[in-house]
C-alpha cells in the first residue's frame, strides 16, 4: 500500500528484498533532489547570495529535524558523514586515544570491525568480542565478565544485524556498559527504517546513522554525539568549513559540528535525507512498524513449509532481515535463479564475515523487508525459490 510513494515500483517489476543493503527512495526525496539542483543549486555556509543562503538553511534545517528525530538535545550533537562506514572510523580515529579496550558483538558488520583493527595496530587498543548463545542472542554474562575485565571499555554494538536481523537490547546492554564506567556507541546502520530510535532513551553516547538504508539518497548519513564528549572529540579531517583562523603554521577550527564536517558536503543528498524523515514522520512509525511486522511473520512461516530450510535465529527480537540456507545447496546458486525471475535478494556473507565462520558457513540467502514490502512480495519470493529448489534438485 505504500509502494505508490516509491517511483522504483512503477518502473520496475523487480521484486525487491534487499532492503538491508539499501532501501527505495520516496518521491519527496527524489524530487528534492531535481528540485536543488534545478532551482538553488550552490554550496553551503560559504557564499552570501540568495541562493547560497537557500542552500544552507535547507541544509541546517536537516540538522534540526534529525536531532529532533532521534530526540537529541542540541543541534552541534549531530554531525554529518557519508554514512554508518565514515560515522564509526571518524570515533575510531578521534576517539581511540579515551579508552583501552573496544567491545563488540559477535554479529558486527565489517564497518564495526576493521576500523577496530587500524586502531589496534596504532594504539595497543584490544578487541574484545561478546559470545552469541543459542538462537544469537546476546551473551549479558560474558559481556559483564568483558567489562569487569577490561576498564575503561568502549562498546560498540549494532542495533539491529544486518545479516540476520536481530535487534540487540540496547537499552539493557548502556545500562550495564554505563555501570562499568564504559562508553557505548551504536551501529543504528538498520535501525532507523524499522524502529523508533530515542538517543535519550536509550541512553547512548555516541549513534551511527545510514542515510541510505533509511529511505534516503546514498552518501549521507550522521554521528549524534552526546554533549558532554563533544569536546574530547578531536577532527578527523580538517579543511574548507571547518576552520576559524589559519596562517601558515597553525590553524584554529570552529565548535561543533562544523569542525567535523571539512570541504564540501553531500548538500543535495543531505536535504534528501531530511524529506526522507519527514516522510517517516507522516507515514508514523506505529504504522511502519505493524505494516513490516505482519510482512515478516507472513515470510518466517512461508519460508518454514520449504524443505530442508535452515535458519540460525528464530524472529523473536527480529526484524529486516531473515537469513537462511539449504540442506546441501549453494547460496550463490539460489541467488543467481531468483534473480532470473525478477527477485532481488541478497547471497553472501552480507559483510559479516566472521559471524558466518563462527556458524561454519559461507554466507545465507538474505530477504530483507521494509515496510512498503507487501504479502505478494513474499508469495513471488516463495514461488521463485520453489522453482529455484526444483531446477537444483533434479
Ligand atoms: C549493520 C551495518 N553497519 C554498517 C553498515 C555500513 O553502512 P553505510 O553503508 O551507511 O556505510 C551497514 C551496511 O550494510 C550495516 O548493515
């Protein structure tokens, strides 16, 4: 029902289930995009003609209505990037120097691990891996022995996992963090298209953003920043922007979170992601969350009736993504059929490596769903993968 937002659909017959590596585009979004280049077309917080000054406050306006969005305090909490990728090497690189040991989960995507690896090499910090228990759920003992053992931690936890859809409990997870003396940031890479996410609520220090995969244009996203370690953060790159006073030898930079953002930024994309959350902000989370989540139970029993399906999770604390294989059958195969027959999915690792080696496989069939997703979707999905089954099997 809500796919007549969505320009993508009119235009194809694609039937489309990779929404964890990136998500359709509303036609506010899309518009706003002709609409700067076409009509204001200039760079941000530099010139001061009209359109110059046009151009900045739609950018700023953006600023604003995603603090509001994830119910930050102040404007200078939110710091543009490309996204979830340059969020978490941006804390890596400024922030390596406040704490000893990083903490991640067992289900990070690469984004959440190898930033941790060029710290490690250049600043002794340890990586520490929180041990998944059955049906990947999060091991709380193991983290609190992890925390216990290593003060002055730095977690950095994703929200929800992008290859098999599970949303850790994030809440629960800063409270203990936050009672060890650790720092805790978020991979919210998932989050933001399934779930209300308040940063207050939730209580966390830092919050990674994808633009993208929240219905946005790619190459835009954000860092929200609690206050209180704006001024521990060091810049990660410095130039155009971002400078109060240079000579020669030395240079003084603006305050948050202008420092942070150097040369020229993604301004048409970044207005983008602002019609993108006005757009959730009309279409209610309540509403995207009960539409997706009816979709998702709907694909987890169709899925069960094919045989020799497996699955590592069951969709207790899950939503996006559901990742399964067949009993002696390549993923890849799978992928390549499907594809055939109109049917985008996703065959592979999904970025997350080592969660796959720890299972003993090389990768799954991810379908990931969002809310525009319908049950004729899944119907198409079933049927594909039917067919797909039969061509390998006999
Ligand atoms: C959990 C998770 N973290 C990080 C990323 C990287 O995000 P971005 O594409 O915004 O850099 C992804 C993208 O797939 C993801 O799913």
């Amino acid at each position: 029902m809500f796919k007549n937002d969505f320009p993508y659909f009119q235009n194809s017959k694609v039937v489309y289930l990779d929404n964890g590596a990136t998500t359709q585009k509303p036609k506010s979004v899309i518009d706003s995009q002709v609409d700067y280049y076409t009509q204001y077309c200039a760079n941000t917080h530099r010139s001061n003609f009209g359109h110059a000054n046009k151009a900045t406050q739609e950018f700023e306006k953006v600023r604003v209505i995603l603090k509001e969005f994830i119910n930050a305090s102040k404007n200078e909490e939110i710091i543009f990037t490309k996204g979830v990728t340059e969020s978490i090497n941006f804390i890596a690189s400024s922030f390596a120097t406040h704490f000893k040991t990083v903490i991640i989960s067992s289900l990070e995507h690469h984004s959440n691990i190898t930033p941790w690896h060029m710290q490690g090499r250049s600043l002794g910090n340890g990586l520490e891996v929180v041990n998944f228990k059955e049906n990947l759920d999060f091991d709380f003992e193991h983290f609190e022995e992890l925390l216990k053992a290593n003060p002055n931690s730095f977690v950095s936890i994703t929200h929800i996992s992008n290859a098999f859809g599970k949303i850790h409990d994030i809440k629960t997870i800063t409270k203990i963090a936050h009672d060890y003396g650790a720092i805790v940031m978020i991979d919210g890479a998932q989050s933001l298209a399934h779930l209300k996410v308040d940063v207050k609520e939730l209580d966390v220090d830092f919050f990674a953003i994808s633009g993208h995969k929240t219905f946005a244009p790619t190459g835009v996203g954000a860092i929200y920043v609690k206050e209180k370690f704006l001024k521990d953060l060091k810049a990660y790159q410095t130039g155009g922007a971002t400078i109060n006073d240079v000579d020669f030898n030395h240079s003084t930079l603006l305050d948050s979170p202008y420092k942070f953002e150097a040369g020229t930024q993604n301004i048409a994309g970044i207005i983008g992601f602002g019609k993108a959350l006005e757009y959730i902000n009309h279409i209610h989370y309540k509403n995207i969350q009960s539409y997706e989540h009816n979709v998702y139970n709907y694909l987890d029993e169709e899925l069960k009736k094919l045989p020799d399906i497996i699955f590592y999770n069951d969709i207790s604390d899950s939503i996006g993504s559901r990742s399964f294989n067949f009993k002696g059958i390549v993923h890849d195969d799978i992928g390549i059929l499907i594809d055939k027959m109109n049917i985008a999915v996703r065959v592979g690792h999904h970025c997350a490596q080592p969660i796959m080696k720890k299972l003993g496989i090389k990768g799954t069939i991810r379908v990931s769903t969002a809310f525009y997703n319908d049950f004729v979707d899944v119907d198409k999905l079933i049927e594909a993968l039917t067919k797909a089954l039969k061509i390998l099997k006999d």
